[in-house]
C-alpha cells in the first residue's frame, strides 16, 4: 500500500448569498418597522424619528421564504423527521424567547407599560392568543411561529400521502388553499360568531397565501409549473393579501393598503428571481458575505428577541436624552446581541440533541423492525413449541 496521503479539496457548498440577504433584510424591515411605527404608536414616549418605515412586508416575507424551503428540503429524508426537525428547531428557541422576555417585561418594564402574569405567560407558551384574543402577545412577533408550525406539519402530511403532494393534486390544493379564505372574506368582515373567527385565525386562514406563493415560486423555479399557471396564481395570491391588509372604514367602504401590499409584490418578485436564476455573488461585494451569512444564520433567534424588549432599551435610550437614530440602533443592536444568544445557546444545541434522540430512536425502531425471526424448527404433533425470541449474535442489526 501506497503510504502517500490523498487530501481531497473541500466540497463547493450550495448556499447562495442571495437568499441569506433576502433573510437578512427581511428581518431588518422587520426591526425597523417596529422599532420607527409600531413603536411610537403602542408607547407615545417614543417619538418617532427621520427614518419611518410602516410597511408590514418583513415578517409575511419570512413565512414565504419558509414554505419555499419546504420544498427544497422536504425530499431530503423521511416526511416524520423533516417535521421533527422543524419542530427540534423552533419551538426551544421560542419556549426559551418567551420566558426571557416575559420576566424582562414583567420586572423591568417602565411605569404605565404592560407587564405581563404569570397566566399570560402560560397563554404565550401556548400560543393561544389567535384562538383566544383575551390573552395578550408578551411580544407582537411571536404571531408567526405557529404558523410557521402548522405549515411544516401540513407539508409533511401532503408529501407523506403520495398524491396530494405532487403532480396536479398539488395544484388542485394550492388553489383551494387561496381561493376558500378569499370566497369566504365578505363572511369574514361581517361580524361573524367567534367560533368562526377562533377556527380562521387559529388555523391562520388569513395567511395561507403566502404560503401558496412560496409554494407556487418553487414550482415555478424548478419548472414544474408553466409561466401563465405561475402568475395567474400568485395574482390571486396577491388578490388575497390586498384583502387581508383592507381596512373596513365606518360607512362599510373599504381601504387597501396599498404601500404594504406593494412591499409584497416587490418581495414576490424579489424571491422569485432569487430562486430561478443565478446567485448574486456577482453582486453583492464579497468582505459583506461573512456578515450576511452570520446575521441570516442567527435571523430567527432576532425576530424572537428584538421587540418587546427592545422598546424597552429604547425608553430607556430616550430617558438618557438619546435621539430616536439612537434609539432605533439601540433596539438593532440589542435584537441582535439576544438573538445571537439565543441561537447559540438553545437552538442550535437545541435542535442537535433532539435530532440525535430522533434518529436514535428511529434507528432502533428501524432495527427492530428489520430484525428476521428465528426459524421455527418442525415438531412432532402434540408437542408444545418453545419460542425465547431470541436472536442468533451474528444476525443481530445494529441499532
């Protein structure tokens, strides 16, 4: 044997930077739309400086972006794991994001601003608040994370059936998908029971056409689905998100919010480039790629950590006589500082031992499963037969 050692030249990684800056700025349109218009108007005090973003683009974006994913990913391993893995990766971060903010603003909230119990605790842990409005968001960006849940788990279930997942049952879905919650608006405005309400919001009605685009934007990337079927649905897409921002003024007249929804379509249009030609590495100068790919790899970790505590570094920057430019870089810094906390310290260990507990145990089931039984060997009649159900060594399957 040859005692020369081959060293083989790292692997290419896939990652694009274009799909890390979109991350990114999507949660930096995020931070500053609370920081400079849900701030001002949820705590007077803060005043509201030379930058105004009131644009509600970043956070709908995000919920795009994850059911693209889903399709890039999903093929990659069993349906049951990839909804494990969802799971693995947002629910500690949250449990973890909740309680901090929760005993932040609970003792550390300035006189007059909300401070939350100990039952709005439990209510945030739960996610209740879209079927039970009684209970208050300790933070107003914790409204999409089970969204994000229920949308893994509704794609695991359709590519897990074999038909409903691909090929025109798909299709056939996704359109039911934007069609139903837009048929059934007029209903929706009109005052109905709260049954009706708790069912729609609780299972996100209102938002599955972002979903669908991220959906219809794969498939239209990886050509699954023709130019003309493609911007025939992300139109209703964006039909359907024009309803959802309406305002119903007191005469009954209805008002679109026509800057958001045009944050959208650039957003669409935005991803859908992204996805279906070349990367912008040819853009987007090289020393910026380290930072990019850093903040896009901590992004949901900031989304979980910025608001509600940072309106409070924020009063604070205010009772200190700083600017709202101050204030709103306060609030981008310490979202940021949190949210990288909490990325290395729960989400990531997080996700890896619970994925390691996953495959650990579905190695064993699997094992067992594949285990052969010994071979019964022929007896006389009226003999009883003697079964240990053990296994010969060298047939064992590793678990």
């Amino acid at each position: 044997m040859s005692a020369e050692v081959q060293v083989r030249p790292p692997a290419r990684s896939n990652r694009k930077i274009s799909w890390d800056l979109i991350r990114a700025g999507c949660v930096v349109m995020v931070m500053v739309f609370h920081a400079t218009f849900e701030g001002p108007q949820l705590h007077p005090e803060l005043v509201p400086g030379r930058i105004h973003f009131d644009h509600q683009v970043g956070a709908s974006l995000l919920l795009l972006i994850s059911a693209y994913f889903v399709c890039v990913t999903i093929g990659r391993g069993t349906a049951l794991r990839y909804a494990w893995g969802r799971i693995a990766r947002l629910l500690p971060a949250y449990f973890a994001a909740v309680a901090i903010t929760f005993l932040v603003t609970r003792y550390l909230s300035p006189p007059g601003w909300f401070r939350p119990s100990w039952h709005d605790f439990a209510a945030n842990e739960l996610m209740l608040w879209n079927w039970f409005p009684k209970y208050p968001f300790i933070d107003g960006s914790y409204w999409t994370t089970p969204l994000q849940l229920m949308g893994f788990i509704m794609a695991a279930l359709l590519y897990r059936s074999g038909k409903l997942g691909h090929g025109r049952p798909l299709r056939v879905v996704l359109w039911a998908l934007v069609l139903i919650p837009i048929l059934q608006w007029p209903y929706r405005i009109s005052g109905p029971p709260e049954l009706y309400r708790a069912l729609v919001d609780g299972f996100g009605f209102h938002r599955l056409h972002m979903f669908v685009a991220g959906v219809a934007i794969w498939m239209w990337s990886t050509k699954r689905m023709s130019h003309w079927h493609f911007g025939l649905l992300i139109s209703t897409c964006l039909l359907a998100h024009a309803l959802h921002t309406a305002i119903i003024g007191p005469d009954g007249s209805v008002h679109i919010v026509w800057g958001s929804w045009f944050g959208i379509a650039a957003g669409f249009a935005i991803i859908a480039i992204a996805s279906r030609f070349r990367d912008w590495d040819h853009l987007v100068p090289k020393p910026t790629w380290r930072a990019i790919r850093w903040f896009a790899g901590i992004s949901y970790g900031v989304y979980l950590m910025h608001q509600a505590i940072g309106y409070i570094v924020m009063r604070q920057l205010g009772v200190w006589h700083f600017g709202p430019t101050v204030q709103l870089a306060g609030m981008l810094v310490t979202g940021t500082l949190l949210g990288w906390a909490l990325t290395k310290a729960v989400e990531r260990p997080m996700q890896t031992r619970l994925m390691k507990w996953y495959d650990a145990v579905a190695d064993r089931w699997t094992a067992a499963r594949r285990t052969p039984e010994p071979e019964k060997t022929p007896e006389p009649p009226g003999e009883p037969s003697e079964q240990t159900g053990q296994q010969p060594e060298e047939n064992r399957q590793p678990a």
